[in-house]
C-alpha cells in the first residue's frame, strides 16, 4: 500500500485537524462517481501573474482547558478554570498578537484592500472573554480595514460559551461558528481526551439555535479508537438533524509526540483498519450528499451557498495574514510562518518591532513548487484544477506529464477529465483531445472522484508530484 506526505504549506490552518482523507488500496476496479460539481463553485485565481494584496488573515488563539490526546498543534492548556478579562495568561498574549498585527510590513499602501475573511482559531478560541476579540478586531480595523459583509468565523468548543457569551461575540461581529463536537458518543469523547461530553454538545446546539446564528459548521472526526461504523452512523445522523450550514469531517491522523502517538500505531486495533476508515469516508460522503449537502472539499460538506468562504481562500491559492503563535502566512508569493513556542514567538514579535527581522524574508517558490502547490489545493475540491489558467501559468512542460500519469486512473473513475461544460471527456478521448491544440482546450478541469478518487487523494497527487518534479 502507499502512503505519502505532502511537505505541510501551512503551518497553523484555520481548523487544527486539516487532514488529508485515508488512504486505500489502488485497484482498477471502477468506483461509483458522483455527479459532477456544481458550476457555482469558485474557479482558482491565476496563480503566478501577479500577488494581489491578502483579503484574508487568520486569527491564532492557543487557549484549551487541556490538550486532546490526538492535537500536535501549539496550545495554552488553562485547566479547568474558566478565564476573565484580566488573566494574564491570556490578556499578556492578545497585546503580544496585537502588537504583531500592528509592526506587520507590507508593500500595498494605499491599495491595501479590506479584509474579507477573518478566522479565529486554536485551541479553544470562545475560552477567550469577548472584550479581548474585541481588542483584537479594532486592530485588524484600524491595521487593514472590514470590508462590508465581512466574514469572521471563531471555533467553538461545547461548554466554553453561554447564550449570553455568544451573544457579546456576535456583537463584536463574529458571525460564523465552528463547533468542535467531534463525536456524539461519550466513550468516544473520553478516549479523546475531550473536555466536554454529549450533554454539553446538545446544549451548545440549543445555545447557537437560540442565538440565531445564521451559519455555522459542526465538525466530526472518524477512524476514532474503538470507533465502529455504527458509531459513524449514529454522529452523521445526529449531525444531520442538528441542521447546520456546514460539516466538516476529519479523519484521525496520528501524529508523533501525541497521547496518541504513544498508545497507537495506525492500522492496528483498537483503531479501525485502512478499509474500515475508507469505509466510515464512503459512509459520510453518502449520507450528507443524501441529505442534501454538497460536498465541495475533501473534508467540507455545505448546504447550497454556504461554502467557508475563509478555507475558500485557501483551496483557491490566494493570499492570507497570519497572527499569533504557530501561524503561517502566504504574501507576496512567499510563505512563512511564525514560532510554534511562546518563547521564541515573544522574541519575533520584539524583533519585528524593532526591523531586525522581516516578516517576508522566504525567496519566492520555484515554479514547480507552486504548480504543486496548485495542484495539491485545486485536486482537494469539487471543482478541481482549471487547466486553462494552470497551462497559463506553468505551460504544457508541466501539464502534459501529469495527463499521461492519470490516464490509467481515467478508466477507472478516480481521476475525471471534463470539458468547460463539465461534461466528462472519456478515457478513449482523451488521447485524441490532447494530439490537436485545438481540441486540447476541451480539457477544462481535472477533479477527483468522489468518494473514491478522494480517497486515493494522497497517493494520486503524489503520482503528479513525481512527475512534475521527478527528483522529489
């Protein structure tokens, strides 16, 4: 079986389990296709003609009541104790983000667009009092500028926020929330580690229903510890009937240094088997497509219009800010990101202050990095890649390769080649579309299957990898 990894762009992303699906055995045996994606979805920008100034920023804040036994993110464990206004473990923190937001150099001036998105996440970003988001938005105000209609989303976690909390929060303009259920069983929330249990995420369900909050995401992890399909079925179902905009739904990935990484080695019980985690993926994407949700993204399913409009940003290789510890940023063509420990996090922000160092410093990519870069984001939707602006950009020297290592998946159904139509351009003419410059445009898009070709997601766009960067 192959594994892969793909050399990580980000280093703190909006949701700390942003995890590339299982992987499972290559065969040719053809796969159930779904129909193809809706044509509303964003294409991606034009990748290498010019750095437009970043519309995004995402938002690090680190506190947790403790660590769950799968993260290998950078957090503040508080305890158990619920955090003020003037906590110094959290109040010292926001003046330190904000005095980075504030020394943060760029070369746009006046054409400095306003921010479009904001993204608030951790650890536990509602642990942190209103008044302190609060402090931070005016600064994002007054550094950048809120476009109308902006976005700002905020991870939540159940028993971390009252009615009267996500009101204040909403106040402030908060105006999407990301509830970390993770699962609906108690057992399950225990091996976890989670600080909440099943009754807490049903009153964080009521406390967002009687708020009217408009849109909100509920997140859930597979592949669990002694985690069964019917598990599986009975937090999807309950999902579904909770009626959110947005479902994300993450595979468990083990990482080194965690509780997890101690107690378990993947593949082996008492977590599922590769087959069984390919099917728990099968078993989502078929249950929320059935209940009317679209599945725009490998791990995202949204109800029609109510893409994250954030981790859009992301998908479509734009630019974005990052602040705050561990976080990454992507401006200018340049990626780099900050200190994963609080120490050394409190050393850049003084030395950003003073000029010693620039928040900028990384050489651009290679233009194959970016083409895998592209490549990686666009074959992790709905929409795929746009080839008409990939050949653009990294011309046929690098897109032919990768047509000639996907023919054999065309047969099979796990890589699809369609047309500006979105019709599907079948495996037999294939060849004949790509021999005639003028036949060759017809190849429009190239996606994923789902669930299947999504599934092999990893071991798919490592074959592109390979061949547009044969030495890697």
């Amino acid at each position: 079986m192959m594994k892969s990894t793909f050399p990580p762009i980000f280093t703190t992303v909006p949701n700390p389990l942003l995890l590339l699906p299982v992987s499972c055995k290559l065969s040719h045996t053809s796969p159930a296709v779904r129909p193809n994606a809706p044509s509303n979805i964003p294409k991606i920008s034009r990748p290498i003609a010019h750095h437009p100034p970043p519309r995004s920023a995402y938002i690090h804040l680190p506190f947790c009541r403790k660590r769950c036994h799968y993260c290998d993110f950078p957090i503040v464990a508080l305890g158990s104790t619920y955090p003020t206004d003037d906590d110094p473990r959290i109040s010292n923190y926001i003046r330190l983000i904000i005095r980075e937001i504030e020394a943060t150099r760029h070369d746009f001036a006046a054409c400095q667009p306003p921010l479009e998105t904001l993204f608030f996440g951790g650890g536990t970003p509602s642990l942190v009092p209103p008044k302190l988001v609060g402090s931070i938005l005016s600064c994002l105000e007054k550094k950048f500028g809120l476009a109308d209609g902006v976005e700002i989303s905020m991870e939540m976690d159940p028993g971390t926020f009252d009615v009267q909390k996500m009101k204040d929060m909403m106040g402030l303009g908060v105006n999407r929330v990301s509830l970390g259920v993770q699962a609906f069983q108690e057992e399950l929330l225990k091996v976890c580690g989670r600080a909440h249990g099943v009754a807490q995420v049903y009153e964080a369900i009521d406390i967002i229903r009687a708020s009217d909050v408009r849109n909100w995401s509920l997140d859930l992890i597979s592949s669990l510890p002694l985690q069964t399909c019917e598990m599986w079925k009975e937090s999807l179902r309950l999902t579904i009937e909770a009626e959110p905009n947005h479902i994300s739904v993450y595979d468990l990935q083990v990482e080194q240094g965690t509780k997890f990484g101690i107690l378990y080695k993947p593949g082996e019980s008492p977590l599922p088997s590769d087959d069984e985690s390919a099917d728990f993926y099968r078993v989502a994407s078929g249950m929320l497509c059935d209940a009317g949700y679209q599945h725009y993204e490998i791990s995202s399913y949204c109800q029609q219009g109510m893409e994250c409009k954030h981790n859009s940003v992301y998908w479509k290789n734009l630019p974005f800010h990052g602040f705050g510890l561990g976080s990454a940023s992507y401006v200018q063509g340049r990626r780099f990101s900050r200190p994963k420990k609080m120490r050394e996090y409190t050393e850049f922000v003084n030395k950003l202050e003073s000029g010693d160092i620039d928040d900028r410093v990384d050489k651009l990519p290679e233009p194959n990095d970016l083409a895998m870069d592209v490549l990686m984001l666009s074959l992790r939707t709905a929409n795929g890649l746009d080839v008409k602006l990939f050949r653009e950009a990294f011309g046929d020297s690098l897109f032919l390769p990768i047509c000639n290592i996907y023919r054999p998946y065309l047969a099979s159904g796990y890589v699809i080649f369609m047309d500006q139509y979105r019709e599907v351009i079948k495996a037999e003419e294939l060849d004949a579309v790509l021999a005639e410059e003028d036949e060759a445009r017809r190849a429009a898009y190239i996606r994923l299957s789902d669930p299947d070709g999504f599934l092999l997601s990893n071991e798919l766009i490592s074959l592109a990898f390979r061949a547009i960067s044969p030495e890697n």
